[in-house]
C-alpha cells in the first residue's frame, strides 16, 4: 500500500467520545473521507453534518486495504472491536493498518498485534499525549510504534492530530508502557500538588498561590499549569479524563511492574488513592479529583 491521497483512501473511525470525536472532526476537516461508527450513534451527528459516513457496526468502517483508527475506553472495549470479533480484521481482506490509540496493556497490544498479522494487516499502537481541549486544536502528542512501512503510510494521518509525533520502535506495545509511564507520571504530580496545597491551605496561605508559585517558577510545565489550577480550585467537572480511566491506567501500569518485578511505591500509594476515590463515589469525575485524597486526610472539606 502507498502512501494514501486524501481523495483516494476512505477512512474508519471507531469510538467518538471526548477524545475520539475532536480527533476524528481534525481528519475530517484535513479533506480525508471518514466512515465513523460509535455505540452511541447520535455522537456522530456533527461528524455527518460535515461529510462523514455513519455505519452500523464497527466492521462497517473497513474497506480492503484500508486504513481505520480506533479511540476505545479500555482494553475490553479495543478487544471486543478488534481481537474477538474476526470479521473486523477480516474485512481488510489481507491489507490495511489498523491505528489503534487507545490506553491499553501491552500484553492486550501484543496480543492484537499478533491477531492481526495472521491476517496480514498491520496493527499500530498510537497511544496519544493530550485532554480533549488539545485534541480538538490538534496539538496531540502520538506514541507511535509497530512495522515501519505502515508507520510511514499513517504519518500524514496523524499530524492532522497531533504536535509530534515520538516514534518507539517496531514493538507496538512499547508505545503503550510508554503511553503508561506518561499517566503514572501525571498521577504522581497531582498527589504531589494536593499534598502540597493541602499543607499550604493549613496554614492559611491560598492555594491557588502556591499553584501560582510553583507553575511560574520551579514547575513550568503543562501538567503543573494546567492540573495544579484544577486542583487548586477543586474544579473536577465536567472531566476532561474521568476518574475511573485514571484508576484503569494506574492498574495497568501496578500489573506491568509486577511482571516486570520492578518496584513502584508511588504507584502502590496511587493505586490506594484512586481506590478510595472509587469508593467515595467519585468515578465520574475529572481524574484530577484523586487531589481530593489528600484533603480528606487533613480533615478539609473543599
């Protein structure tokens, strides 16, 4: 397969949530024809006021040979698509990529791969750096890995999405426990500006000026600026990235250490915090409301 024109290649899009919709939007206004399939068949509605195709089912989106990007939930959700359902690779009829930029487990990335390639379709993981406001201006960061013919088939794709890509090799997995590596490192910020804003807030000093302070000095960077406002304000609706997905991807990266026999105390005391998040009926949340743990110890009512 060549490298595709926009007028010649139609493209599948599964999954328009609050990532998948802006990205798939991106594709569309970039000139591309896009057949698109979601559970919720009304999300698609502005998709197909601006030329896409709406299918019935996931396997709708594919033609032979062709190209179709997923953006699912969990690894359920990509499994159920894309690995039991045989009819979706199938459906390449022994062509095609299939982008999948979901955050899942490698093992689940490993396992897809293989599917895949016994069918002759290649399969990428391009997990993506970004919350729906960077998705919709198409300012992504793409984690891109797996065969290097297909990566450079879908590279044009994917700067309709994103700033940069970081490609990870041959492996696709590999760009899924780097996608891991990023959110546990996010997680970790967070409970290290709760704690921080909480032992400011007893002291009677505000915490939106230590949120100042430490974003405009020491901790410049997009997660202090953008979730240490969050958390200083305890501003955790609507959720750009919900709280039970947090928990999914600190689960993940709890289960690669574990078999990977590395040692995360961090991630230990992060997996305790999202649990009893959970269990204080704050799934729905923005992810940033793992924050509110450290404020409960203290005895601090938001």
């Amino acid at each position: 397969m060549t490298n595709p024109s926009k007028k010649e290649v139609s493209l599948g899009f599964i999954g328009l949530g609050n990532m998948g919709l802006p990205m798939a939007t991106n594709l569309l206004k970039a000139g591309y024809q896009l057949r698109v399939y979601n559970r919720t068949a009304h999300k698609a509605d502005p998709l197909i006021a601006g030329g896409a195709k709406l299918v019935s089912s996931p396997s709708d989106v594919i033609e032979p040979g062709g190209i179709v990007f997923t953006m699912l939930a969990d690894d359920a959700a990509v499994e159920s698509v894309a690995g039991s359902n045989s009819d979706f690779v199938d459906r390449f009829a022994g062509g095609g990529i299939h982008v999948s930029m979901s955050t899942i487990a490698p093992q689940t990335a490993r396992d897809l791969a293989e599917h895949h390639a016994k069918r002759g379709v290649a399969y990428l993981a391009a997990p993506v750096i970004g919350r729906p406001d960077r998705a919709a201006a198409g300012t992504l960061f793409i984690l891109l890995a797996g065969e290097s013919n297909a990566k450079q088939i879908v590279e044009p794709l994917l700067k309709s999405l994103g700033q940069r890509i970081f490609d990870f090799g041959e492996k696709p997995w590999q760009a899924n426990v780097a996608k891991l590596v990023v959110n546990f490192n996010i997680a970790a910020a967070i409970e290290c500006m709760a704690e921080a804003f909480t032992l400011a807030e007893k002291e009677e000093i505000p915490r939106l000026k230590i949120a100042e302070l430490l974003s405009e000095t020491l901790f410049t960077g997009a997660v202090y600026k953008g979730y240490g406002d969050l958390v200083a304000r305890h501003q955790y609706k609507p959720a750009g990235f919900r709280l039970r997905l947090g928990w999914k991807d600190v689960r993940l990266v709890l289960q690669v250490a574990q078999e990977s026999e590395t040692p995360m105390p961090i991630g230990s005391l992060l997996g305790n915090r999202f649990l009893s998040a959970l269990a204080k009926n704050r799934a729905d949340l923005d992810w940033s409301a793992l924050a509110l743990g450290a404020s409960d110890d203290a005895g601090l009512t938001p």
